[in-house]
C-alpha cells in the first residue's frame, strides 16, 4: 500500500512552501547587497580621525585631521593608533546596528506551519 508521506502533515501545500523559501532567500540576497553598498563612518577625538566601514563591517577608509597628531613623536603615534581601532569599533557597531535592521526580519526564516515542528523548540 503506497500512501503519500505529506498526508500525515495536514496537507501541506509544498510548493508554497518552497516559493515563499525561495522569495526569502533572494530578499536575503538583497539585503546582503544593500548592505555590502552601504557606508557608515565611525568619529573620535571630535573628528581628528574618522573611519568609513560598509554594512558588512568593510573597512573603506581612515581620515585624519591635519594637524592633529605629531607625525615624530611615539606617544602621538601610539595614541593615534587607539584612535582608529576606536573609531572603526564605533563604525562597526553601526554596520552591525544597519545589518541588524535590514537582515533581523528575514533571520527568523519560515514562519510556523502546522504539522511541521518549530525549528527553535529543536535546537536548530
């Protein structure tokens, strides 16, 4: 006796659930795009270096204010040198806070259907 494996799940509409995956991923990819377009700068020291950083946490590019560091002295250098790992951490959590917003909607994946199991009570 052949019987049809999805009849025990309600009857599921597969196909459905296959095109709305599908839209999914490509609004993923979308997502993924924008973001890897997008730029957000990080500021320290009231503007004497500021870092540009895309969606994805890129790093596209340092600035510093003319003037405000002494190119000869170590301490100025090494003072400089934390200024920019600062500024890029606060680009970077902008990236993350944009890609968070832009991608947060799509990472919850397939809503609940009836008859499948909740993939977070699973552990996935």
């Amino acid at each position: 006796m052949s019987q049809n494996p999805f009849d025990a799940l309600g009857g599921l509409d597969m196909n459905a659930i296959l095109a709305q995956a599908q839209a999914m991923q490509e609004q993923l990819a979308s997502a993924q795009q924008r973001l890897a377009e997008a730029e957000v700068e990080g500021t320290v020291a009231g503007g004497a270096v500021t870092v540009t950083v895309t969606g994805t946490g890129e790093l596209r590019g340092v600035s510093i204010k003319a003037g405000s560091f002494d190119g000869s002295d170590a301490d100025d250098l090494a003072d400089l040198g934390d200024l920019i790992v600062a500024a890029y951490r606060d680009a970077k959590a902008q990236a993350d806070a944009l890609a968070n917003d832009a991608l947060g909607p799509l990472a919850g994946g397939l809503p609940d259907v009836p008859g499948l199991p909740n993939p977070g009570k699973l552990g996935f």
